[in-house]
C-alpha cells in the first residue's frame, strides 16, 4: 500500500469531434465526480479534546508524497499500568476529526489510549482527497503508531466509522498479510460501505445528472481495495460488524454484505441508531469493550 497507483483519467486527444463534448463531460466527472461521492472535508474546529476534559498530543506527519497530515492522540486516562490498548480511529467522509471524536472521546475512561487522524485535505492537514491518497495516509498513521513506545506492550485496535472503516479494511488485511508489528489485535467497522465501486454505483444512481454515468465512474474507482473482497484477508484476527437498519446514509445491507465476507472470528452487531451514532447508546459501547476484552483474552 505504500506506493500508490495511478489515477484513471480520460485523454481526449485521440477522440474525434463527435464525441469530444461528451469526452470532456467524462473526464470531468471522473476527476472530480469520484471523489465528491466519498469525501467531503472542511477546515473548521468544532470541538477540542481538552473541552471534553481529556488530555491530548496534536500529531504532525509527513508523508512520502509530500503532504503533512494532522492527528491527535489522547491518552488513556488511567495509570499506565492499568492501560488495556491503543485505538486507532479512522473517521467518516464528513467535516474532519475534530467533528468526530466525541464517538471514541469516552475510550480514554474506559483505558485506551485512541490515535484519530485527518486524511489529506481534511482540518489541518495538506492536500486534496481522494481513495489513494487517503488509503496511503492510514498507512502513514498505523506506521507512527507502530513505532510510539506506547503500542509495544499493549494491544492495538483499529475502529473505523463509514469511509474510515472502507479505508481500514485494506490496511488491516494488508498489515495482517505482511506480518507487521505491533499485530492488530482486533478490528471494529461501524457502519462500513461493502465497497468502493458499489456504494459509488447506488449513490450516483440516486441522482438524475449522474444516473447515466453511475457505470463508467465506478471503473475509474481502483478496484484492489474493495472492502468485501479483503475483509477475509484480516483473519485470524477477530472483526467485529456493527450496521444499523435505520441507517440513512449506508444501507443495512453493506454491513450483512461484509459480515458476509469476513472469516471467522467474527461478530455482528445490529444496532438501530442513526449512521455513525452507534456510541450514544451505552449498551453498544459496552459490547465493543466486550469485544476487544475477548479479542485480547482479558475477559
């Protein structure tokens, strides 16, 4: 996953005046329609980790192609001794982390430490999204986790929520396949679309200007990182599904898809919140405490 593949785009010089209108509709649409369906990313701060009373590290890193990505860490409010892991989360499409860490801000309580970080384009961090670019900047976090002294005698976990679920599972197959250390303990997806190309087709098929090219754009989408085709790859670790029916945003079946595909160990959990609000309720965040106790047999 470190190097990145090249993107797709639509060279109209060799196509004759006919369809040259149409040529440069399609390239258009695959250099910026791609993208808009997974990545919406904003600059503004909505709430600091010191206003939820935690303590916290902003992260900077630099990645191989040039950009500086913007993290925070917060640490387990707890004795060190009494630490149970290191989370490692990756957000939704929306805003930046700074809108999202309330979902992971009551882990630090429970003794984990969480590493949350902005993909490119997103809060402080440089750049522009899109599916490789965001794909090389996991990596880039889960390589500055894997080497901070903390992971090295504890569990480390990855939770990801909608498009950082979709980013995650690669990673996590990928880290599992080579081997890597510190090895990932557990992985939790909440409300993971099954695919790239698939959630692509469904949105774009929702909307009449975009309807006619819903197949076209999905092939300019990489298919190596197709969550349903890799989420096997993560076993033997344990994976846990949560979806909710009445999520509006990623259907209930993208979740039964990828539950689907996974290999044991696995769990599902069927929830009944709005998308990515499963941790409002205290039921569910305890079973996912549960979840990464069994996962790390401190039951």
């Amino acid at each position: 996953m470190a190097s990145r593949t090249a993107r797709v785009l639509l060279t109209a010089t060799r196509i004759k005046s006919g369809a040259l209108v149409l040529g440069l509709l399609t390239a258009t649409l695959l250099q910026s329609g791609c993208s808009s369906v997974f990545f919406f990313p904003d600059k503004v701060t909505y709430i600091t980790p010191d206003r939820l009373n935690l303590a916290y590290e902003d992260i900077y890193l630099d990645t191989a192609d040039g950009e500086t990505l913007h993290g925070w860490w917060l640490p387990a409010a707890t004795d060190k001794d009494d630490t149970k892991g290191t989370v490692y989360f990756l957000h939704g499409n929306a805003q930046n982390v700074s809108s999202h860490i309330l979902n992971v801000a009551w882990l630090p309580g429970e003794g984990y430490n969480v590493f949350a970080i902005d993909y490119r384009g997103y809060g402080k961090s440089t750049g522009a999204p899109d599916i490789e670019g965001a794909l090389h900047d996991v990596e880039t976090g889960m390589r500055w986790l894997a080497a901070k002294p903390e992971t090295q005698d504890t569990p480390v976990f990855l939770l990801g929520q909608s498009l950082g679920g979709a980013l995650g599972i690669p990673l996590a197959s990928e880290w599992v396949k080579r081997a890597e250390e510190p090895e990932i303990q557990g992985v939790v997806l909440d409300g993971t679309f099954s695919g790239f190309r698939g959630i692509a087709r469904e949105k774009l098929d929702s909307f009449w200007l975009t309807w006619l090219f819903q197949i076209p754009l999905s092939w300019a989408i990489p298919a190596e990182y197709e969550g349903v085709d890799r989420i096997d790859g993560i076993s033997p670790v344990p994976t846990l599904v949560i979806h909710s029916v009445r999520d509006g945003i990623i259907p209930f079946h993208h979740g039964k898809k990828l539950y689907a595909a996974a290999e044991e160990p696995k769990e599902f959990l069927q929830t009944d919140t709005p998308h990515a609000s499963t941790f409002v309720i205290p039921a569910y965040k305890q079973i996912v405490l549960d979840f990464l106790s069994r996962a790390t047999g401190r039951f």
